[in-house]
C-alpha cells in the first residue's frame, strides 16, 4: 500500500514537473538562470541542486516566483525615481559645481596654469587715437563762431602687455609692475597737421601728430624751464614744470609712456579666502587710496586693472575697474547676453550715469573741483570729468568720444561731433563663468577747457568758456582663434557634456 502511494506522488511530481516544462518552453515562465538569480538558498536544497534542478524549484516556489517577479519591477521603478532625482540636484548645482573647480584653477602662482596667461598677454593689444582738426581757430579766437572739428585718421598701434611680478605677500596678494611696450604706428600719417592748443599768446598752433604723440617743446616749458634756473642760481628749488606731466620737458601723449611701469600695484592672487576678491587692486603705487578728492568714496582704488574679476558674474554685478591715467575708478553694467566666436558672454557697458553730474548721480559729487551757485556756470555736469584736480590744475577734461551722453552746454558751442552709442560706448564681453574679458572696447576722449582772459592775446575775445577735444582712444583687447578653440575644449566641451548626461537621466527615467 506505501508502495503504491509512493509511486503515485511520483507521478503526480513528473506531470508538475512536466507543466511547468511545457510553461517554460511556451515562454509563460522565467528562464532557470532569471528565476535562481531572484532568490537566495533558504529552501533547504544544497547550491548543486540549486543550479542543476531549476524546474524542481520554481515548482516548489511557484508563489515567490511571482513575488520576486513584482520586488524587481518596484525595484525598478524606484531606481529610476532616484537617479531622475539625483540628476536634477547635480544640474541645479552645476554652475556652482563649475565655479568651485574655476576658482581652484584660476589663481596667480608660479606653478599654475593660469599664470603665464594672466602676466603676459600673448595676444597684443590694439590701442588707437582719433584727433580732432580744428577748422575755424582764428574765427573761435575773434569770438565769431562756434568751434568746428572733424575727426582725422586712426592711428593705432600694437601694444604688449606685461606684468612684472615682484613678490608674494603673506596675506595671499602680490606686488606688480604693468609694462606697456609700444611697436610703431600701423598707419603712418604722421605728417597730418592738427591744431592744439597752446598756453602763451595764442589759442591754436599748427604741430604734426608725430610731435602730438611722442612730444614737442612748448614755448611755456622753456619760460619755465628759465625760470627754474634762474631762482636755482640763488640757492632756491622751485618746480614750475610738473615732471610727471612734461617728461624731458616735452608735451606728449605718449612722451616718457613707452616701456615705463605703470604701478607699484598691489592685488590679490585668489588664494584660500580671497577668491572673492580675484584680480582686485589692494594698493597701487603703495597707497590704499588717493587723496585727490573730497570723500573716502571717490578717493577709493576699487575694482580690478579691467582685464580680470572674480569668477562667478552675475547679471545684476557692477563691475568696478581702477584707471590710473584718469586718477579715480569707474564701472560697467550688464547690458546683454551675446556670444564671442562662440563663447557666451555677458555684455557689459558703461551706463550713462558713469561720467553724469552731481545733479544726476550723486555719486559723483565729491569729484566737483569746483562749486558754482549759478547754474549756467556749474561745470561739474553730466558727461565730462575734470581731471584738474589731480593734473596739477591743468584743465584736463575726460568724457567719452564725441562728448557722448554731455551737457548741452558743451555740445552747443562745437559743430562737427557725431556721438555714436555703437561706436563711442566702451564695452566689455565678459565669459561670467571666469570673470575673464573676452573681447573689450575701451574708450575715452581728452578734451581741454578753455576760459575767456581779458589779460591774454587769443583768448580775451572768446564768447565763453569753451571745451576743446584733442583726441579720443581706445584699447582693444580680443581673442585669438586657437585661445577661443582652447577655451572651448577645456571648459566649454566638458561643462555641455555632463549636462547632456545629466538631461538624458532626468528626461530617460521620468
């Protein structure tokens, strides 16, 4: 009797074990290599029959099977939840991600990479000069007319820039030295005449822009000059010609530039806590501030030297850059977003409220040389800056080309300017992820103001005070082809990359 209940439990095994054949073949069931892979050895079989006898055990298990078969597909399911997630976290911290990598990068030491491309530019700068040709000078000197002007020429030039590093401070800044090397003008019209003007018995003198750029003597200088030599004999020292401005006792642009170091300055290199501060100027010719104007807010050297900021710019930064030439600070604001042989920038500019009076932008109050009650005689108005406060009382005036964005006042009394926004605005293409200029377009005009003298031949018949452009300049700085391509390879390619990768989990897994 056992005998035969035994064999019939074998047969009723072999037509289980004969069904769940049929199912695996009629692909209703798991492959044997899927099934053992869902479970763990907890049914009491030895590994050998674990392996070698599948069907017996999917039989015996047939309810996990469906279990597992369900654990795997959650599973599944939540993986998938969890990388989408993590994708979106590590694309939302991206930039900052990117930032932190940059500002490990770029830094000024010796040993790092960027050092060799921050002290010495390898692509030349362009600097160029636009003069103004007076046409009408004796009917301005008889009061007769407005003045008339027309711009002549562009000369322009190659300029190496290099920086002369002298030491590494403890406080993670270094001293510098900002050489300016010029090679010789691209355009060689140095024989065009240009009428300047002249401090002694008339208001105009004819002069080559060969002697306007590298320096001519001024019949004044030699008065001077006498002078000096004559109380010298006496045993006295008296310094009628300011050195600074006359170089060898010569009037030029460029006289006593070429070669001579621009500085001491002192700014930070981006180390450890200073990376906020990347490229700003700590000190310059020693000194924290200046001592030419009236507040701690216009004597303040701030910003950068205008090449480099801090990585990281923000679309709302003001940007702040020293100018020593012009003795004060000024600053950019973002315009728009552009791209530069295809590097996406930030455009920034110079906003009309840079140079504005104190009327306008209280800001500049404290640059006002000099307070009038009346009005009509204020010249601290918008669009001009009067350097005289730092030239040694010589009346220099400083605005944009074509007196852009000036007063009335200034405009009204000179025929020929044609301000341009397009042409005249200085503009710098920033690549916000290093704080690093691109492509920049720097530009200011010199003028001269002039004021009626009863006392003086030439100018004792003007109608009124006048302001007389000499020239405008600019500087532009660009980037070659192969740093662009370099760029791009570098941070672009890689940065892109991972937010391909990043996009495709988001959008692959939701």
């Amino acid at each position: 009797m056992k005998s035969m209940q035994k064999n019939q439990s074998l047969d009723n095994l072999s037509r289980d074990s004969g069904v769940m054949e049929m199912e695996s073949r009629s692909g209703h069931s798991r492959s044997g290599s899927n099934a053992t892979s869902c479970y763990s050895n907890d049914t009491g079989f030895n590994d050998q029959q674990f392996f070698t006898d599948p069907i017996l055990i999917i039989d015996r298990l047939g309810f996990k099977r469906k279990f597992c078969h369900f654990n795997v597909k959650s599973l599944i399911i939540l993986l998938s939840i969890l990388l989408s997630l993590l994708a979106l976290i590590l694309y939302g911290y991206l930039p900052m991600i990117v930032q932190k990598i940059i500002q490990s990068i770029i830094k000024i030491e010796p040993s790092g990479e960027f050092y060799d491309f921050w002290q010495q530019s390898k692509e030349p700068t362009e600097v160029g000069l636009h003069f103004f040709h007076i046409e009408n000078p004796w009917a301005v000197e008889q009061g007769l007319e407005p003045l008339k002007v027309k711009e002549t020429g562009r000369y322009f030039f190659k300029q190496q820039f290099v920086r002369d590093v002298n030491s590494f401070n403890a406080d993670q800044s270094l001293y510098i030295d900002e050489n300016f090397l010029f090679s010789s003008l691209l355009y060689h019209g140095f024989n065009d005449f240009i009428r300047e003007k002249n401090h002694r018995q008339q208001l105009f003198i004819n002069t080559t822009v060969r002697q306007l750029l590298y320096g001519y003597r001024l019949n004044m200088l030699d008065t001077m000059s006498s002078i000096e030599k004559f109380f010298k004999g006496f045993g006295l020292k008296i310094d009628l010609v300011p050195k600074e401005l006359f170089p060898n006792e010569k009037f030029g642009i460029l006289n006593g530039r070429n070669g001579t170091p621009d500085g001491p300055y002192e700014m930070f290199t981006g180390f450890k806590d200073t990376h906020h501060k990347f490229g700003y100027i700590k000190t310059w010719k020693n000194k924290t501030k200046l001592n030419f104007w009236k507040s701690h807010s216009c004597n303040a050297i701030n910003g950068s030297d205008g090449t480099i900021w801090p990585a990281g710019i923000k679309i709302s930064d003001r940007l702040n850059f020293f100018i020593p030439d012009i003795c004060r600070s000024l600053y950019v604001t973002f315009q728009e977003k552009s791209f530069y042989k295809g590097i996406p920038t930030y455009l920034f500019s110079a906003p009309d409220g840079v140079l504005a009076g104190k009327y306008t932008n209280p800001e500049n109050e404290c640059f006002c040389i000099e307070e009038e009650e009346d009005l009509a005689k204020q010249r601290c108005i918008d669009g001009i800056f009067d350097l005289s406060g730092c030239q040694n009382g010589v009346p220099v005036i400083v605005s944009l080309p074509h007196f852009l964005g000036a007063d009335s006042r200034i405009t009204d009394e000179i025929i020929g300017l044609e301000p341009d926004p397009t042409k005249h605005r200085p503009e710098l293409h920033i690549e916000p992820t290093m704080g690093l200029v691109i492509h920049g377009d720097s530009r200011l005009q010199m003028s001269i103001r002039v004021t009626p003298n009863e006392n003086m031949i030439g100018f004792n018949k003007l109608r009124k005070e006048l302001y007389i452009p000499i020239f405008w300049g600019y500087k532009k700085l660009g980037m070659s082809d192969e740093t662009a391509a370099n760029l791009h390879r570098r941070l672009f390619t890689p940065v892109k990359t991972i937010k391909a990768v990043l996009i495709f989990f988001m959008m692959d897994f939701t």
